[in-house]
DNA sequence: CACGTAAACGAACGAACGTTCGATAGGCGG
DNA sequence: CCGCCTATCGAACGTTCGTTCGTTTACGTG
C-alpha cells in the first residue's frame, strides 16, 4: 500500500537505526555475505552501496503494487542503474526475492531465539517479551515483513515454502512458551491448542494494516498492550487483577 | 463446433449448498444481474452456464498463484470458453476482478447486518453470532474470500478500495455491538478501542491459513469457539464462568 | 429447409516482460 | 601513457500478456 511510506532515499533515517544489525546497511551486509558466489561485484564497500539501493527500491516498489508487478525496468529506474547492471547481483529475480526472504527469517529467528535471562524463568514474562519482540521487530523491518509476508502468497512454491516454514517456527516458539506455563500451574489448563496459531494474526496485523493504525494514531505501545491483555486474560486464571 | 464439451459435472466446489443465494449458481445469478451492461449474452440461462464454468475457473487459478499471474489464456483453457469469448463475459481483466470483489462484499454486508430478532437484545449473543456467522459464510465462500481479501493488495487502487472499506464495514458491525455491551455494562469499561480491529485477523486467519488448518484437523466449531472465548474472556468481567 | 441473429472462435497485434551480451567507462598497477 | 580488469551500460531478443476483430458455428423462426 502507498501509505507504507518507506522512503527511497537512502541516505534516510534507517530502519532500526540504534541496532546496527537491523540497520538497512547491516542487513545488506548480511545479504552480501549470504550470496557471495551469485553477487558479481567483489568490491564489498562497492557492492553494499548498490545493494543497499537496490533493496530499498525493490521494497518500496514491491510494497505498492507487489513483487511480480514490479519490473526490472522500474527498479532500474528507482535504483539507478541499469538494468542490464542489475544482474551483477542477483542471477534473476526469483534470485532477488530469495535474498530477502532469507534475510528476514533468518533475523526473526536470531532475534526471538534469544530471550534475556530475565525472562526465562517466569512464562508470562516469557510470553510479553515476546509479543513485545515480535511487535518491535516488525516495527524495525516493517517494508521487509510486509513483502516477506504478504507477498509470499504468490511466490514460486520453493520460496513460498520458506515463508510458511518461518511463520511455524515463530508459532512453535510461542507454543513452547504456552506449553511450559500450562506445565508450571501459570497458565489454564483449559487453554486451547489454537492459542500459538491465533496470536500471529494478533501480531500481524499491526504490519498488515499499518496504513490503518497510523490513520487512527494507535501507538506500538497501545497495540501492544491490548494484544498482551487479551492473551492473558484468556490463559491465565483470575486474569482481572493483571 | 470445435472446441470442449461443456461438461455438466463442473468441480465447482458446490458452496453453501443448503443456502441457494450462497451456492455457486446463485451468486452468479446476482452478478449477471449487476452487470447486465457489459455481459453481452443476452439468453439468461446461458450466461450463468458460462459465467459459472468461468467463475469457478477464475477463483480457482487466481487462488493458486495470483491473480495477475492468471493469463486469459488459462482461463479459457480452464473454462472451457476461447480466449476472445471470454470478453462476452467481461470488457477487461479488471472488470472480472470487481464482479468478484462486488459480489463477495456484497453478501458479506446482507448477512452480517441482519441478525436473528432473538440476539439483538444481549450483546454477548449478538457478538457470538456475529463471530459465528462471519465464519460460516467464510467457510460457505473459501474461495471467493481468499480471492477477496488475499489478492486486494494487488488490486488497481479503485477495487483495493473496495475491498478496504467491506472490511471497514464488519469492523464498524463489531465495533458497535461491543460499544452497546459496554454501555449495558455487560461488557468491562476499559475494554480496549483496538479489540474491534483485532478480531477480524482472528476471523480471517481461518481462511487465510485454511490450508493449516485442515492439515491439524482443526474443525469449525473448534476453531468458533477458541476465538469467542478469547473474545469474551477479554471483555466480560468475571468471564471464568462462561 | 433457408435465413438471420446470437454466441463463440482463434489468429493476430502492440506492448511489456525477464534476460542476454557486446560495447564502454573508470581506476589502478606497471 | 598504456593495458587490463572491474563494473556498468542499454539495445536487442524471444516470450507472453491483454485485447481486438473478421470469421464461423449453432439455433429459433418463418
């Protein structure tokens, strides 16, 4: 959706910008690094610089319009190179797609693996740090969640799957959190199995809908607070006094 | 003669097949009726013939692989029909899309703004019925809303709003019910502005992730019934006795 | 049976797509 | 200053797309 508002310039405020690993240049890095032999420019500064480029442009136009309608001659365009010149870094666009998809799995996965210790002992604790990564983390990488999860519909069957694969892990971790509260007497035992595969639509929505939640003024912290509230009201008992 | 026997035995998943307004001949009923200008067939029972064998045809490749991704080419090979006389049917690609996208709305607003006499009065049931009927009518109509609400983002702007403001619509349906609960003091005061916002993600996650779903072997009632007690056990106090 | 109209056909068109590849520019070592 | 390698360019190619339109078929009517 236009409203996204991403901005093409990249010498703009980054995304994540206090964590370097999130920043649009570390994330470049990773790519970079990741898809060392179909990358042809073996200048790194050189090569960072244009990725960087490439992908803010490849989002932003993806993310209005989606990923099959834009061209490779529109990215050309917004990227400022040619298009024959793209091809130093990626072997063709499914190859493009790939690199983004991968990158954005592979940092939800470091991210929401690594609770603080802090956490870990008590599941409801657990269970907020995670709403609250997971909400942050999207946040972050909005223009990167928003082509890796709603696009993925219409990817070719091999990437497709890596989306699918990436959104069951993130259930799974949620599941395992849940498991182990129900197990230490926390959470209700009547709580449903589906509580793990209904949060992620909680989760992504504040993405999906982004447009809509800066239209009404919702702040990350509001949304946040109501999906953690209607979370625990439904898993743990006597949820009235939280 | 040349082409296909137009078979009778359609694999049209034969939807909400107790409903008539609901099943596959039905709805195209409605929509030959709302776009009598730019059907060129004038014979009524040839034209839902046809218009069913595409319909059926359009749903099923655009939901696997998108609708752009859908040529006119499969369509006419799918249904039977050649490319050219397809546009007997339609004056566009785009005007295909707004017959589906007007019909799926359409429906949507007739059924969930008429509620049975014996729910109106108490909130909690209204709301019950408003979670229940939302997703028997998904379930009635899988493909026509994966079509709807997955592929809108790909819309031309004109149809993405379309698609934006039917769901607007269920929003303010929801958002309304909960607010007279509030006011009758079923409903806790501080019951957050967001929840009408976060129950259509629960709602369409059924048919979202349907595929899901039916692989754990998640029925209907099962899944109705998780969504309403997050629901309620969030905005009724004391609702440990539900 | 012949005729006229409704309906469907399918080859063809121009545009746009992803991709290729020979030409070209720029900087660095010798 | 020359020669080489890296990085980029942009015209061109083969496909495929949505759409058009002259032609053909099917069928009710006289």
């Amino acid at each position: 959706m236009a409203q996204l508002n991403y901005r093409s310039d990249v010498s703009a405020p980054e995304a994540g910008g206090d964590k370097p690993a999130l920043s649009m240049e570390g994330m470049c890095r990773d790519i970079l690094a990741r898809h060392e032999d179909t990358i042809s420019v073996r200048n790194p500064s050189i090569a960072v610089l244009r990725l960087k480029r490439i992908l803010v442009a490849a989002l932003d136009l993806s993310n209005s319009g989606g990923f099959q309608a834009m061209s490779l001659r529109d990215l050309s365009e917004k990227s400022g190179m040619s298009t024959g010149g793209l091809y130093a870094y990626f072997d063709s666009k499914t190859t493009l797609l790939r690199m983004i998809l991968a990158q954005v799995t592979h940092v939800v996965e470091t991210v929401l693996t690594d609770p603080p210790e802090a956490v870990t002992d008590d599941p409801v604790a657990h269970l907020r740090w995670m709403v609250d990564a997971h909400l942050r983390l999207t946040e972050d990488l909005l223009p990167w969640f928003v082509f890796a999860f709603m696009e993925a519909k219409n990817f070719p069957p091999a990437e497709r799957r890596l989306a699918i694969d990436s959104e069951a892990l993130t259930e799974g971790l949620f599941a395992d959190v849940i498991k182990t509260g129900i197990a230490q007497g926390q959470f209700r035992s009547e709580t449903s199995e589906l509580l793990p595969a209904l949060i992620k639509p909680l989760l992504q929505d504040w993405y999906v809908k982004r447009a809509k939640y800066r239209r009404r003024e919702i702040s990350l912290e509001a949304y946040s607070g109501t999906v953690k509230d209607i979370i625990l009201r439904y898993c743990v008992p006597n949820a009235g006094e939280l």
